[in-house]
C-alpha cells in the first residue's frame, strides 16, 4: 500500500497545504505550476512550489508531479536537475481539464 497526500489548493492556502509532509507519507502531490481553472485560479507560486519540494526532501517523501501543462514537465526537470526533486520523477499526466492540457493523443504525443 502506498500512502499519498494531496498538497493541493483544496488542502488549505500557503504553507498550510504542506503541514502534513512531516507525517511522512511515501508520496505527496506536488503542482509545480499555476493555471486558470475555469471558475477560479489554481495558484502554484515559485515560493511555495520550492518550499514544498524542500520539504518532501527533508521528509523523504516521493512527489507526484501533477502535470496539467507542458510548462510543469519542463519545470519539474529543471527542479529535478537542481537537486529539488530527488530520485527519478513520477509524473501524472492531468488532461482533459479546461484550459489545461486537453486529453488529445496528438498533444500527449
């Protein structure tokens, strides 16, 4: 069984959405990105993004990057690169939400 936390905007605002991290779950959502969700704006700042990258490093947890756009694959391997996110990413592939990346094969291609 693995045990995976969400760090998502509907977990709380700011550092509160990673509060929970030091309970050490094997995996946390990680969004390394924002976007315009059509009724409201799921907001992913730098400063927060990178705090909650450092703390499932110190804590050891594994994040799953949420990839709703190709501008968070190219963020999460540059964080990767940096030394921000350890060991080799797992990534979700969020399509299909609007105004996000759309559940097109030729786009995944």
């Amino acid at each position: 069984m693995i045990i995976q936390f969400s760090t998502e905007g509907r977990s709380g605002a700011g550092l509160e959405r990673g509060g929970m991290l030091s309970l050490k779950p094997d995996m946390a959502s990680l969004s390394v990105g924002s976007n315009n969700f059509p009724t409201r704006v799921y907001e992913n700042p730098p400063d927060l993004v990178n705090w909650l990258a450092s703390e499932m490093v110190v804590n050891g947890v594994k994040p799953e990057i949420e990839a709703f756009d190709l501008s968070h694959i190219l963020t999460a391997a540059e964080m990767h690169a940096k030394g921000q996110i350890t060991e080799t990413p797992y990534v979700q592939f969020v399509m299909g939400v609007k105004n996000a990346m759309p559940a097109d094969r030729e786009v995944f291609d």
